[in-house]
C-alpha cells in the first residue's frame, strides 16, 4: 500500500513542477535606453569639440580684417564743389481759386450742363432754373412801363401847352407851374417802372449759371427737379482752379534773414516739390509771397510758392515735400556726409594719412546737399577721409584702403591682396608692424 502510494506520488510530481522563467523585458528595455544615452553624449561631446575648433580658428583671409590685424576701410579724396542750401519743409497744394457755385435766384433746378470731375472755362454753361416765372414779371413790368411813359408823354405836351398860355397870361401862372411837376411824377414813375424791368432782366440772366473760374467740376451736389433757394449753404457744385495752383508750406524764422532780401530784390527762388514718401518730382515753381507774420506757437512763417501744372500733377489738399533752395555755395570744400562723425567735441573724420595711418580730425560744417557736406575749416582739397569702416578705428590706426576698383592699398612691406604678412621683415615709418591677432582692433 506504501509503495503504491510513493509511486504514484512520483508519477505525479514531473507535472506539478513550473518551467523555467524567461528573461524580463524590463531588463531589456533598460539595456537599450542606457545604449542610446551612451550614443548621444558621444555625438554631443564631438559636437562640442568641432564648435570649440572652430571657434578658435582664425578667420579667412581676405575678410574685414585679414591677418596681421590691418582693418580695411572705404575712403574719398577731398574736393572742391557747389553745395545747394536748400531748405526742406512739409507743404499742401491750395488752389489759388476754390468757388462754391451757388444759385442768386429762387428756382426748380431744370437742367444740369456739366459732368462730375469735368474740366471747364470761365464763362462756361453749368446749370439752368426755371425763368418762366420771371419772364412773366418782366412783362407785367413792361406793361406798367408803357403806361407811365404814356402819363409822362401826356404831362409834358400839356406842361408846354401851359407855359405857352401862360406867357400870353390866358391861364393862371399856377396851373403852368404845378404842371411842372406833375411831368416830374410822371418822370419818377417811368424810372421805377425800367428798374423793375432790368431786376427781371436780371433774374433771368442768374436763371443761366456759368463757371466763374477755369478749373475741375467736383461731385455734383444737386440733382436737377430739386426747388434751389439763395439761402441754402450746400451750393450746386465745387470748381477748383488747378493751372495755376500753390503750395502752402512752413519755415524757421531763422532762414528770414537769406529769404526776405532776395525777395525785396525780385531775385526768383526755386521751390520743387515732392512726393508723400519724398522720392518723386512732382514739380517746379518758386515763391510767389511770405506771409505777414510769424507763428509764435512754431516759430515759423508760411511761405506760398506757385506752380503751372500743366500736368496736373498737383491735386489739390495733397500733401507733399517741399525744397526752397535758399542760395548755392560755389567752389567750397565738400565731404561725403558719411564720412562725419559727430561726438563730445562736435564733429570729426578720420582723415587717411600718406603712411595709411588714421588721424582724427575736428571739422566745421555747414549746409549739407544729398550726400555731400560743405565743410568751413579743418580740412582742405586733396586729402583722404575714411567713408567707411568707422567703427573700430582710433587716432594712429595703420588701415587698409580700398580703392574703387575693390583692391587694397596696404602700407610697404604688407601683401593686401594675398590676406597674409610678411612677417620679420622691416619697419615702415619707424613703426612696427602690426601683429595683433585678427579681428583686433
């Protein structure tokens, strides 16, 4: 019974026995991240060994500034030349003529002659008011005319008759005398009657609008049917005068001094006027007149100049650019203008030496024309000024000039052209060469 019972435990025990566990994917997974983490510092410490390389790698040759520490600039010779000086200001167009056409007579508008934004003479047909009304007062008038002309014609047959009569002492003296003036009523009466007759005349002549200036219809106010009155403010229709026109625009009372003379004179003063983005010619005219007073709010004086505009380039209301050329300085020293530098002392340039060296040079100026300075004192015709390339310079600097054609003029005993020195070789002016590392000053 023992030996059964063990027997069949033993059987039994190979399936009650669990398989072997297999590898946890957790362990895998951990082993792949810490792979990855391994792969992207390596990259990333190349990364930063290849910047750093870089970094410290000395520039190109033949760049702003090439080996041997010489920096390269832009430079301008000099000269003699005009200089304009021109006064620039903010002006509008304002015609000379803005007429709001407004009916003199009472009417029903019939008929409205022009178009909107039509370009019309002086004199020419705009609009028409029903005259019936007043055709028929001049004729009641008339009538009333014609009746105290007849009275007079009767008054003054019988004033002769009465003075005839009277010298023969046939009638009272009286009677003759008071006939006198009766032919004086009759007189009165006549000349009232004419006066009424020449209101109607007149009446039916506004009945017929026509321009009263040569300009530009506007938009029309009032359509034809619609009863117009001389009380009314909002008129039939707008001309502006545009040929000529004008434009308004301010100048500082300091400039008065130059303006007024050559005006008293009747010396012409251009003004050219310009664009909104003062880019484009528009026109050319000069001043025409200086207003009477000074603003004291601006300290400024509107100035009005006048234009033909014969290409109606000039809109009116518009906004443009003026410039009034004051005066032209003739045969003055002139500068770049980018080549002025402005600091504590006022203003300087570097001023190019034989030896290529920079010298800081304290100048005066005056008026200034596009891109040219006319300059009073501190520089003469023939010298160098560096133009560009100011920034790292300082008084002594050793420069590489550039020439209009793109290549450098380096001092002796450099190679501009290669970017590269010969280093160990001689001075140049008892001065070293310079070896600072590139990109020094």
């Amino acid at each position: 019974m023992d030996e059964r019972t063990r027997k069949t435990d033993d059987d039994l025990a190979p399936s009650l026995r669990r398989p072997a566990p297999e590898p946890d994917v957790t362990t895998r997974s951990r082993s792949r991240f810490r792979i990855g983490v391994g792969l992207i510092a390596i990259l990333l410490a190349f990364g930063v060994y290849e910047t750093v390389r870089w970094t410290k790698s000395a520039p190109p040759a033949g760049g702003r500034f090439p080996q041997g520490g010489l920096q390269t600039v832009g430079a301008s010779t000099v000269a003699l030349g005009d200089i304009r000086e021109i006064v620039n200001a903010l002006g509008t167009v304002t015609p000379l003529a803005t007429v709001t056409v407004q009916t003199q007579i009472n009417g029903i508008l019939t008929q409205v002659a022009f178009t909107e934004g039509q370009l019309v003479n002086k004199g020419d047909f705009l609009a028409q008011i029903d005259q019936r009304p007043y055709e028929i007062l001049r004729e009641q008038y008339q009538g009333q005319l014609a009746h105290d002309q007849g009275l007079l014609a009767q008054a003054q047959m019988d004033l002769t008759r009465y003075q005839t009569l009277a010298q023969q002492n046939s009638i009272a003296k009286q009677q003759a005398e008071d006939q006198v003036f009766i032919v004086q009523q009759y007189e009165g009466s006549v000349k009232q009657d004419q006066g009424l007759v020449d209101s109607e005349n007149l009446n039916i002549a506004y009945c017929h609008i026509v321009s009263p200036v040569t300009g530009r219809v506007g938009l029309r106010l009032v359509d034809p049917g619609n009863y117009v009155q001389t009380a009314s403010s909002t008129g039939i229709a707008v001309l502006t005068q545009l040929q000529p026109i004008t434009v308004i625009f301010s100048v500082p009372e300091d400039d008065l001094p130059e303006i007024m003379p050559q005006l008293a004179a009747g010396s012409a003063l251009p003004v050219t006027t310009y664009d909104r983005a003062n880019l484009h010619e528009l026109a050319a005219g000069q001043v025409s007149a200086v207003d009477n007073q000074i603003d004291t709010t601006t300290g400024t004086v509107k100035v009005r100049a006048q234009f033909d505009n014969t290409d109606n380039k000039l809109f009116p209301n518009q906004f443009v650019n003026a410039r009034l050329l004051v005066k032209t300085l003739t045969n003055v020293v002139t500068v770049p203008t980018s080549a002025i530098l402005r600091g504590s002392p006022g203003a300087y340039v570097y001023v190019i030496n034989t030896d290529n060296t920079v010298a800081v040079r304290q100048i005066t100026t005056s008026a200034v024309d596009g891109n040219m300075t006319a300059v009073t004192s501190g520089l003469s015709a023939g010298e160098r000024v560096v133009i560009d390339g100011t920034d790292r310079l300082r008084d002594g600097l050793q420069v590489i000039v550039a020439s209009e054609n793109g290549q450098r003029t380096a001092p002796a005993g450099t190679r501009a052209g290669s970017g590269s020195q010969n280093r160990g070789q001689g001075q140049q002016s008892g001065r070293p060469q310079n070896t600072s590392p590139p990109g020094g000053p």
